[in-house]
C-alpha cells in the first residue's frame, strides 16, 4: 500500500545521526544523503526519508500521527528505542513492553525524533 514514509527535520545533521543510531540498532546501514540534503534509508523492502521542508518553513510533527517500524522481536524493539534515545531522541507514551489490543497482543516501543516526530516499534507475535 505505501511506496515510502517520510518525514521532516530542521537541523538534517542531527536527524541524520538520530536514524542512523535507530537504524543501526535493526541491522540497516546508515542513510545515504542525495542531491538535495535528504537522508534516504532502505531496509527490508521499505524506503524511509528524512528532508527539511521543500516550502522553507519550519519542520513541525503530526499531531497524532504515528510512523511504525515492525521489529523481528521483543529484544529488537527494545535496542531500537534504546537507541534512539541515546541518539537524541525522547521516550514517549508508555515504556517499551506487551500490551493488549483490537489486533492481539503487540509489543509497542515509543519515542519522538529530534523534530517531535511520533515513531513506534511494534512487534506481534506469530
């Protein structure tokens, strides 16, 4: 359904190093930077995209929107949002673990980027 997410950031160099960190931390390899300044990361068939806003003004986060990350586990969950705090990010919502849901159990992680973007890890179990 989607082709890729993304998602803007005032200061490119510290949202580069934030998903770089968060990234790694899933196994991908740091984002690779175009012609016009944007982080561009591809992993597992999924192409996501850091850019300052094209229009000129300030980059600023849904409210209520949230962009979600499936992880392979628990532990992978949890070093993704371990990482992207230490890169700078900030812990949102509830801490990382299982909680109940219209759809079965999820694991849930939260945290915001740098700019105040929403991110989730989810894993469901099989």
């Amino acid at each position: 359904m989607f082709s890729h997410v993304m998602v803007g950031a005032n200061d490119m160099a510290t949202s580069k190093a934030f998903y770089d960190a968060l990234f790694h931390a899933i196994g991908a390899k740091p984002g690779m930077v175009d012609e016009r300044g944007r982080a561009i990361y591809m992993h597992n068939g999924a192409l996501f995209m850091v850019t300052q806003p094209i229009d000129g003004q300030p980059a600023c986060h849904a409210n209520g929107g949230t962009i979600g990350f499936t992880m392979a586990s628990p532990d992978q969950a949890d070093a993704w949002h371990a990482a992207g705090i230490a890169a700078g990010g900030n812990s949102c919502e509830d801490p990382p673990g299982w909680r109940e849901s219209p759809f079965g159990k999820l694991y849930l992680g939260y945290i915001r980027d740098p700019a105040g973007n929403k991110l989730c890890a989810l894993h469901r179990p099989t």
